[in-house]
C-alpha cells in the first residue's frame, strides 16, 4: 500500500497531496494476484492510474469489472487444457490425478480440465488442492503433503500451479510414492531449485507446458554484463552478488569487495540462475514496449492537436494514456504480436519442456514439443518422443490407466462403483466380435460369417449340404442302393418262383407291387441327398408321400385278404365273391389317390423350396428343403400312419389264423417296425437341424423301408432258399391237409 501512495503522489509523505516538483510515473507495471490486485487495485483505479500485469493471464480481473484500468500482458492461456489433455490423448494416458492450487484461477481450471478429460474418455484418479500463501518465510517454506497412502495409484499427475510469491514452494511427497511418476505442469509451477528438501530423482523427467515466446535479442548478453556495479542502484543485485560469488561489504561505504573474479549471472549453475527469458521477464519486456508505444502515440496526437511551447515540456496525467493504451497492438522487436485488447488476444502457444534432473543438480529444461492452437486438430501437437528423459529411465513410453485396454474379441464391462476407466474384460460370446481395443459392445456377424475362434473377426461360412461326398452321404446312398438291389433280388427270386406255393398262397400280385414300391421308397430317398434344387425338394415329399401310401395300402390290402380268405365257408357267399372279383386290391388306387390329392394342395398352396440354414453348424451355411407348410407334411405324414395303423389292426386281428403260409403275423410286426421308426421319428427330427435332420429324414424311410422289406419277406426267402421240402407238392399236401379226426 505504501508503495502504491508513493507512486501515486511522487513522494513518501502525506496521501493525497502532492507537494514535489518530481516526476511522477504514467504507469505502473506489476505481478499481482488476484488477492493483490483486490488491495492496491481500488487505490490505483481512483486515480485512474495505469497498471500493467506482468503475469499469467487471469480472466477473473476484468470480468469482475473491478479494475478498467488494469492490462494484462499475457496471452490468454485458455488452450493450456487443450495442450495437457491431447498430450493424455497422444500417449494413452487414460487415469490421471490432479493436483490443482487454491484460488479463482485454480478452480476454473479444474473445471476445465474435468470437463475436456470427460469429453476424451481420460478419467480422474484424484484431486488434491494445495494452498497457496501469499506470504511465507525464505528460510521455512510452506510443506504440502498432497500425496499419501489413501491417494489412488496412478503415473501420471497433472499439477497446475499459480503463485506470484517470490519463494520456491517444496513439495514434500512420500518417497515410496513420488519415484516414477510422469508430472504435466505449467510454467508457473518449479521445484525446488536450490537443492533444498529435493528428492533424488522425484520431478525426473516432468513434462512442462511454457508459455511460446521468441529470443530476446541481446538478453543473453546482458545478463552476462549485468553487474551490481554497472548498475549501483539495484540494491537487489548487489545482495544477489554479496549471497552467490562470496563478497563482503566494506565497513566505510557499505560497498561490496573481495568478490569472486569475473564473476557474472552467466556463471551460476542451473540451479542457481536461469539466464534464459522467463514468462514474466518477456512480458515485462512486453509492458515497456506497450507504454512506449502508448506514449508515443499519445505525444504526437497532442503535437498535432496543440501549440508546442517554447521549448518546455508538455504535462499530462496518467489517466491520458488510457486511450492509447486501450488500442495499442504492435509486433515487439523479437517479431511476436502484443495486444492490450483483451476481447483481441490471441490464445497462447506452449512450448513442452522435460526437466532433467540427472545427474542429480542438473535442473535442465529441454524443449522436446510444442502445442498451437492457431493450427488444425490434428497438427496443434508435436513432440520429439525420442528425445524425452522419463522418470523410469527407460526410453518406453509410460503407461497410466486404471485397466488394462481390452484387446479385439472382448468388450468392455464396467466396474461397479468405480470410474468409467475401471473395467472388466469379457470375451465375446459366440458368433460376436470386436475388431478393435477397448469396445464396450460385441458386434453379431452377418447371418453368413462367423465369428474366429478369437474373436476378432468375422469369417465368411462355407456352404454345406448333405453331399454325397460326405461320409454320412455316402452311408445313406450306400444303404439305399443296398435296399434297391436286395429288393430287386427278391422280386426276382419272386418271380423265379412264381409258381410255387408259397408266392402263390399270398396274392403274388400284391407282393410285387409291395416290392416295387419298396424299392421306390429307397430310391426316393437319394432325392434327400446331394445339393437341393426346387425340383427335388418339390419330388422329395411327393414321391416320399404316393410310394409309401403305395406300400402301406399294399399290405392293407394283403392283410383284409388274408382275413378275407379264411371267412369262406361256402360257395356264393358275398366274402367269396369279394375275394374273387378282387375287391381288396382296390384299396392302393383309393388310397394312393387321397394321398395325391393332399399333396396337390400342399403343392398348390404353400410348396417346398430351397432355404439356407445358418445357425445349426458352425461356420456353415446349409442349404435344405423348407417343408413351406410344416401342417401340410404333418397331414401327410399323419395319413400314412392312420394307414399303417388300420394294417397293424387287421393283422394284429388276424395273427392267429391257421394256415401254413398265413402271412398275418409278419404283416403285424412290419406294421409294428413301421409305426414304431415314425412315431421315434417327429421327436428326434424337432430336436434336429441342418444336415442331422435331412439324415434323421433318409434313415427312417431306410429304417421303415428295410423293416417291411425285413419283416414280410425274409421269411419267404429263407423258406424259398433254404427250406425247398416245404414248397414241393407233396410237402404242401401234407401241411395244408391236416389231419382229420375220426369218429369217436
């Protein structure tokens, strides 16, 4: 305050008044705070008096409204979020903590921060706020324990730090959790640089973001000539000189003696003197330029307006300059553009430094990047990865997230109660993938891919049917061409021995066409096999329906004969004459006709076609025959058995007949054979797909076929072959006379 009553007034005596004919400043350049400028700025804003900030950019000091006559040298430093969020974004860094100062500027990055690392999927670990005194002793820096046992583990700590206190704030970090860690800082934050409290290797390889400025030229040049005694009157030089280079002041004049020869800023180590342009030296450098130019416009405007005297020099006030300053913008002598407008400043560049610390006392900063948002996206970041020293001292890249990145073929699950970062790895189930890492939802393949084995692609099936080349193809065609011949044979042996007894005792004529149509029934069903067409899968059902309509009505018509033959007792009965003329036989036309009219309306209706089956067999897509109306082959099936049915009856009725070549038992049990296959069938083919069920298909109309074929007429040809004794005349005399009682 009294400093500002001095600059105010041009002397150290009573508020204001002034009295002296010194000069007075027009402006005033300072590096407060917010805190600071809510002290001196009312004093200095009631005189409308000049100041100039020389630190970082705070937005908070003209939105207030509280200081108009406040400006502020910095670029705004709104991108300095952007720059440390896509540098999270380039190496992966997805579970990062934040160590954030007290203040205004402080929380309103914090809510930036938060709010740009939502947007980019990058969680927070922690958040630690450190307080920041404005006023603390040199020899007992204020200690900030901001990591500890309870603090989440993480690699990666931001820390954002703003302070215009002229004293190094020590981080006091427990050892066991500060080594090998990466630290993203802005310029405002440094280490301890004096060696005092300084862990061995703890800010290794930090990451700086500084704000862009070009060389000052002539800067290097005059630090290395700057001296306390070139410059008498800086008192803060000569204690700078009297603590570093070992001097003594002389007890007359107070004069500083016995320094180290040739001694220059230039010559102190690293951690002692920086000689490179800091933020605020450029923005002092900056500030003056800006009064200048200020001055100078404001000098010629009153030439121009106003008489000049006789040679004395024109006075104004301080509250003058404003105007000036208000539209000052000008490119400094290092080529950089200024400009007091705050609404016209450009949003700062960032240069990326990495703080080298070994060997310890190194304190080297090292340019390896740069962050501009004056570019495109995807250029604003450039680094030099190969030239950054990590605190790991391995040249690997870091890596910092809660879990582990979900490679292709799992997906993301998230962990209860735990950030969006935290998550479980599940594997894709079954016909779904991921391609790429960290996906939160497997994607289903198309109905013609499959999913690899890992997971993590889909696989265009191959196309599959029940071929011939299969083994089970090849099985069910060997048996049904098997069937066909044994058939053939013993129709032939048949019709070897047509005369004889035994095929004349059972209506030969049935017998063949129960043959024939077996063999049908066997050849249909090669028709199942091999690549589907709309030909075949039309024939399947039709000809599968008529031939064994055909075979069951066959042996309905066996069976009423047989029944019929044994009822005659007399000439002219009406069963005899229904034997004669052959009524029985009627039945396979009547019946093989309703079975051709159920199927014309299934075919008419709704026929069968060709479908693909995806999902029966992995990795293939089968091509099978849709039924097109499952009621319609239920109707069919349906009425062959109510066939084979009403044949099991009758012969079951007519199992105990006497006679030697009575067939009736035989006709029961292949009735028995028949019905059990099917009825075992409609099970077993709703449990089925794909191949499994077109074979299901096939084996029962071999299974049911051979059970007919089996049970009717092995039998016959066991007799014809190896029993002939039995089919010779005298050996049927014998058996078809049976012996007559005599009278008692």
């Amino acid at each position: 305050m009294a400093s500002s009553l001095i600059v105010l007034n041009g002397q150290d005596e009573i508020p204001n008044y002034t009295c002296g004919r010194e000069s007075k400043p027009v402006a005033v350049l300072t590096g407060t705070s917010w805190a600071t400028s809510a002290q001196i700025g009312p004093l200095l804003e009631l005189y409308k008096f000049p100041q100039l900030t020389f630190s970082s950019f705070d937005p908070m000091l003209k939105e207030s409204g509280q200081f108009p006559s406040l400006y502020q040298i910095a670029n705004k430093d709104t991108s300095l979020v952007d720059g440390m969020v896509s540098l999270m974004l380039h190496f992966s860094w997805t579970w990062v903590g934040l160590v954030i100062t007290e203040g205004q500027k402080g929380l309103q990055f914090l809510s930036d921060v938060r709010r740009e690392m939502d947007r980019n999927r990058i969680c927070v670990a922690f958040v630690k706020m450190i307080s920041t005194p404005l006023v603390s002793r040199i020899t007992n820096p204020p200690q900030h324990d901001f990591l500890t046992r309870e603090t989440s583990p993480v690699y990666v700590v931001i820390i954002y730090y703003d302070t215009e206190s002229l004293n190094d704030v020590n981080f006091n970090v427990a050892k066991y959790l500060v080594t090998w860690r990466v630290w993203v800082t802005n310029s405002q934050w440094h280490a301890d640089m004096t060696g005092r409290n300084f862990i061995l290797d703890s800010f290794q390889g930090t990451l700086i973001f500084s704000n862009h400025h070009s060389e000052i030229s002539g800067f290097e040049d005059f630090i290395q000539e700057a001296t306390p005694f070139k410059y008498p009157e800086d008192t803060y030089l000569t204690m700078y000189w009297y603590n570093n280079f070992h001097c003594l002041f002389s007890d007359s004049d107070c004069e500083l003696k016995n320094c180290t020869s040739n001694a220059s800023l230039a010559l102190l180590p690293m951690n002692r003197f920086d000689i490179r342009v800091t933020d605020g030296s450029y923005n002092i450098y900056n500030a003056v330029y800006a009064v200048a130019h200020a001055l100078h416009a404001m000098l010629i405007q009153q030439v121009q307006t106003q008489a000049v005297g006789s040679g004395g020099q024109q006075a104004f006030s301080p509250w003058q300059l404003h105007p000036f300053l208000k539209n000052t913008q000008f490119k400094n002598p290092a080529g950089d553009q200024v400009n007091l407008d705050d609404e016209k400043k450009l949003d700062a560049e960032f240069d990326i430094l990495n703080f080298w610390n070994i060997p310890e006392g190194l304190r080297l900063k090292t340019k390896v990047g740069a962050f501009s948002p004056r570019v495109p996206r995807d250029q604003q970041l450039c680094l030099s990865e190969e030239i950054i020293e990590w605190a790991t001292a391995s040249a690997e890249t870091p890596r910092s997230v809660c879990s582990e990145s979900c490679r292709p073929g799992f997906r993301k699950a998230p962990q209860e109660g735990k950030a969006a970062c935290c998550f479980d790895c599940i594997p894709c189930p079954e016909d779904e993938i991921t391609n790429d890492t960290d996906m939160e939802q497997c994607v289903k393949c198309p109905d013609h891919q499959y999913a690899s084995i890992a997971r993590n692609r889909c696989l265009p099936k191959s196309v599959t049917f029940l071929a011939y080349e299969d083994p089970l193809g090849k099985a069910l065609a060997g048996a049904a061409l098997s069937l066909t011949v044994l058939t053939a044979t013993v129709l032939g042996l048949f019709l070897k021995h047509q005369d004889s007894p035994i095929v004349k005792a059972n209506n030969r004529s049935l017998s063949y066409i129960l043959l024939i149509s077996l063999m049908f029934c066997f050849l249909c069903s090669l028709l199942f096999i091999g690549r589907p067409k709309q030909t075949t899968c039309i024939l399947q059902q039709t000809t599968f329906g008529v031939v064994f309509t055909v075979a069951v009505s066959t042996i309905l018509a066996k069976t009423i004969t047989v029944v019929l033959a044994f009822k005659v007792t007399a000439p002219g009965r009406k069963t005899r004459q229904l034997l004669v003329s052959g009524a029985p036989n009627s039945i396979i036309p009547i019946c093989s006709l309703i079975q051709l009219t159920l199927c014309g309306i299934w075919m008419g209706t709704s026929p069968p076609f060709i479908d693909t089956d995806a999902h029966s067999e992995h990795g293939h897509v089968i091509i099978v025959c849709n039924k097109g109306s499952l009621t319609a082959f239920y109707c069919v099936l349906g009425y062959l058995g109510s066939l084979a049915l009403g044949s099991f009856t009758v012969a079951f009725l007519a199992r105990n007949l006497p006679d030697t070549f009575n067939e009736a038992k035989y006709l029961t049990f292949s009735m028995l054979v028949f019905c059990s296959v099917w009825v075992t069938f409609l099970p077993v083919y709703h449990s089925t797909q794909g191949k499994a069920m077109v074979a299901m298909e096939v084996f029962s109309i071999l299974a049911s076929g051979a059970g007919l074929l089996g049970c009717i007429f092995a039998p016959k040809c066991y007799i014809i072959l190896l029993k002939r004794e039995k089919i010779s005349p005298h050996g049927f005399s014998d058996k078809t006379h049976p012996r007559r009682y005599k009278p008692s």
